[in-house]
C-alpha cells in the first residue's frame, strides 16, 4: 500500500502533467486558429459547399480543443484539491 507522501506525489505529477497537455491543447488552439484564418482568407467571395465545410470543421475543432483544455485544467484542480485534503 502506498503511503501518503507517495500518493501526494503522484498527485502533483498528475496535476504537473495536466499542465504541460493544457499548454500543448493551447499551441493546438492557436495554429487551429491560423488554419481557420487562412481557410476565411481563402473563403471570401465564396459559397461553395467544400469551404464552408473546411470552416466548420475548423471551427468544431477548436470549440472541441478548448473543451478538453477546460476539462484538464478541472482534472489537475481536483488532484490539488485532494492533495489538499490529504494533508
């Protein structure tokens, strides 16, 4: 069984790790960002089917992104938190 401190410890590297994968989920955000720009940029003037489609997919994409980043940052808070409790 492992003791307090152990489990402490691993809590903080869950917590650390969720970290670093919210700032690589951000980056993410970011370069989905230029591709939406660029996909816009090459939409104007522009209906067709096929780029609209580019778009929207982009566009789910980073609402996607930015939910799983909001759902690792809540998952390291709740490791804080029961770091927290244990003392």
């Amino acid at each position: 069984m492992a003791s307090i401190e152990q489990v402490k410890a691993a809590l903080a590297q869950a917590a650390e790790q969720g970290n670093a994968t919210t700032m690589q989920i951000r980056a993410a955000i970011e370069a989905t960002e230029q591709t939406l720009a660029r996909l816009q940029a090459v939409a104007a003037g522009t209906g067709h089917p096929a780029i609209v489609e580019a778009i929207a997919r982009a566009e789910q994409s980073k609402q996607r992104l930015i939910e799983a980043m909001a759902l690792i940052q809540g998952s390291s808070e709740a490791a804080r938190n029961y770091m927290n409790v244990l003392g």
